[in-house]
C-alpha cells in the first residue's frame, strides 16, 4: 500500500489534542494542498476562515451543539459556501450593466449555484483533512456549523450569498491511535452500484446493520429504549434537537439565499 492510500485508511476523527502547536510552515503547507483541490469551473467558490479568537472558539464550541473540544482544538477552520465574492466581482466587471446593453437578464444566485459552491468548499475541507492527516494532525468535522444561522452569521460577519457548510478541528492526537474504536463502514455492496442506483430491501438491511449487532446472548440495550438500531438512528439523529435546529437554520439560510 501506497502512502497516500495508508493516510486515508488509517485516518479517524480526533476530538483530543497534544499540547504540541501546529507550526506555521505546517499550516502554510497544508493550506497550498487546500488551494490545489478540485474546483467547478476552476471557480473556487468558497472561502475559508481561520478561527484564531479563543474567544470565538469558546463560543462555537457552544453554539455547535455544545461540543467542548472545540474551544481546546490548536487550529479551527471555517468552510464557506461563497458565491458573494463572485458577485461582488461581477458588481465591479459591472456585468449588470453588460446584461442590460444586451438584452439579457442579470440573475442572482440560486439554489443550483450554492450546490456548487457547497461542493467546492467541502472538497477543500477534505484535502485539508488529508494534507494534515499526512503531517500526523488529526482533525475532526463540526456539521453543527449549519445550526444557529442567526447567530453565525453575526458572529462571522457572513454577507447574504455565504453558507457555513463545515467546521474543522485539526491538532496532533493527544496519544497514538490504533485502529481499535475507528468507526466502521458500511460493505461495498450496499454503497456502490453499477450502472443505476439500487434500493436495499429488509434482507439487505440485516447483512448491512449486522455488524453493529451484538450476539443474540447479549441483547443490546438501544437508545432510549427502542426496539432496533434504526429506530434508535431516528430518535439520537434525524428527530433529536440539534437536528431540528439545523434543518430550521437552513431553511432561513436557503430563504436567505433566495
């Protein structure tokens, strides 16, 4: 195995972090690997901030669904959705002013176009996770960032057409990990089709849970007493508070855009 492929399979999420600082030639490298990842169009539409104010760390780590090891990471970046900075290009190429000589209408961003961006700020934020992950700096995906618009975005000074897509913890682990505790995936069969997609049915979904299963002699005790691990999913995930929160923060970040 290659080294590139060792990075990838051995890499875990790290919530807990040495005292050793991430220097400043480390995070100049890891962001030129950041700048070089796959963009629509050539386009980069998004931007990254670099969250230095312990002050701003303390209180992300509480407006993002109160996860403490936030406040404690070395090194915190911020992945923006950006189609403002093309506007804003646009204003100064005075393309509304091209449209209006041509006949042609001048349309703001939409949906689609934060899809794209949406794509193109993850993408950095996983070579970011590679790059450091090469330089033994863990790091950790905060998607809680989509929670609390309101509050955010004033704290960020985030115009109309920025959407915080994902936060980044990133530090060296507090001790060697090993690959006991790393969370498991899903067999190929059950993620890659060929030629069209496949819905699973009951029999697919017991082969692809039974991992997670403990023997029929040590019956599990799921998540406030459900029945299954998907009853289980739906009341810790899809109906919990913090995902209520984000799916009402985004619906006035999607109004907003719009």
């Amino acid at each position: 195995m290659n080294q590139t492929l060792d990075v990838i399979m051995k890499r875990r999420s790290t919530r807990a972090y040495s005292h050793s600082p991430i220097t400043d030639d480390e995070k100049d490298t890891i962001l030129e690997a950041t700048l070089r990842a796959p963009t629509a169009g050539n386009m980069m539409l998004y931007s990254i901030v670099e969250v230095d104010s312990q002050n701003l760390k303390n209180t992300l780590a509480e407006t993002c669904d109160h996860q403490s090891f936030i406040a404690k990471a070395p090194w915190v970046l911020l992945y923006l959705a950006d189609f403002q900075r093309q506007y804003d290009y646009f204003d100064y190429c005075e393309v509304s002013r091209l449209c209006q000589e041509r006949g042609i209408p001048y349309r703001m961003p939409e949906t689609a176009d934060l899809m794209l961006a949406c794509c193109d700020a993850l993408i950095a934020a996983q070579t970011t996770v590679l790059a450091a992950e090469s330089l033994g700096i863990g790091s950790c995906y905060i998607g809680d960032i989509m929670e609390n618009y309101e509050v955010h975005r004033d704290l960020l000074h985030l115009p109309r057409y920025v959407f915080p897509i994902a936060l980044l913890c990133l530090g060296r682990p507090v001790r060697e990990l090993s690959d006991k505790g790393r969370s498991s995936r899903f067999d190929r069969e059950f993620i890659v089709y060929k030629d069209s997609y496949t819905r699973l049915s009951g029999g697919d979904f017991k082969r692809m849970y039974g991992p997670l299963e403990t023997p029929a002699d040590a019956p599990r005790q799921y998540y406030q007493g459900a029945d299954n691990i998907g009853q289980a999913m739906y009341l810790r995930k899809t109906s919990s508070d913090f995902s209520l929160e984000m799916v009402r923060s985004v619906k006035v970040m999607l109004d907003n855009w719009k």
